[in-house]
C-alpha cells in the first residue's frame, strides 16, 4: 500500500471509500442500509468515532470521520468492516425474500479464496485508501462529493432528497444518522 494511503495523524479527520467486493449491488435492500446505519451509530457512541459526512450507495460507502479517543481510525473501520460484513452476510443467508442470494454468496466466496485473511466470505474490498483532510478547503470538496454522488448516480435530483446520506444534516433537517458534526 502506498505511503500516501495509510492513517498517519490518529486525531485528524480522514475521507475512505469501501466496496463491496465485485462492486456488487448488495444495498439496494433498505435493511442492509440500516444494518451500516446501526453500526455507525454504535460506533460514535461506543468507540469514539466522530462523523462528519456519510453515505450509502449501492455498493460502496463514502465516510468522513475521526477517532475522539486513543483508539486508531484504522482499528474503528476495521472493526465496523468485520462487523457490517459479518451481519450483511447474515442477512442475506437468512432473508427469504432474497432472490439474489445464491449468486452474491458464490461471489462473497469466490472472493475469499483470492485473499489469505478470509476464511468463508469476503464481503469487503480490502482497500480504503484514506485521505487525511489536511484544511478546511478540503473537508468541504470532500463533503461536496460524497453528497453529489447519489445526484450524479440519478438516485435524486438535490443531495438533501438522497436519505442515505448526510446531505439532508447538512440542508438543516435531521438526517437518519444521529450525531453528525456538521462542519460549516
């Protein structure tokens, strides 16, 4: 991993991006969006990780955020990947109403014997590539983006419309996610 790809200040704010492996099109499900959702929100209350914009799309997530304790950026997405992936699977393998199960499971599968830090499922990409937000100027392109994303994909027409995001938090209403830090 290049050098420029690592969490090197553990208090600063940091841009990631995680897929799901394949990019496949696993949250197009709402309870697969608030299993992210819970997790996040366990997170800022149980682990210290302050968030400053977020959002869901079909098969990545966008996040800005930071670690309020002594516990590293990388250990609280570490532990929110193993922990989304694990009951995303769970709820695919249990869901009977899902007519893609077999297909995303054989992927998930496929997937793991590519990497030696799977054992069944891989359900994540491996790469984050974390981006230290070093000024204001760059928090802000980065909020801008993560919000536009759901516009430019045609899920809405205005990023506060797209509530998988924190785009409506930042418009002056309440979000689904609890404890955003609006930055301004």
């Amino acid at each position: 991993m290049s050098r420029n790809y690592k969490f090197h200040d553990p208090t600063a704010p940091y841009f990631v991006s995680f897929a799901v492996v394949e990019w496949l099109d696993v949250f197009t499900r709402n309870e697969y969006k608030q299993i992210l959702l819970d997790s996040l929100s366990y997170c800022q209350k149980n682990k210290g990780m302050e968030i400053y914009a977020w959002c869901i799309m079909t098969n990545h997530v966008h996040l800005i955020f930071r670690s309020t304790t002594d516990y590293p950026p990388q250990n609280l997405l570490g532990d929110f990947k193993r922990f989304t992936s694990k009951k995303v699977l769970d709820a695919i393998q249990n869901n009977p109403r899902e007519s893609r199960k077999e297909v995303l499971l054989n992927c998930f599968r496929d997937s793991a014997k590519k990497t030696s830090n799977c054992s069944k499922f891989q359900f994540w990409r491996h790469d984050n590539k974390p981006i230290q937000l070093w000024s204001s100027k760059v928090v802000f392109e980065k909020i801008k983006y993560i919000h536009m994303n759901p516009v430019e994909e045609g899920f809405a027409f205005r990023p506060e419309d797209y509530p998988y995001s924190s785009a409506v938090d930042y418009s002056g209403e309440k979000g689904l996610l609890d404890g955003v830090v609006v930055v301004k």
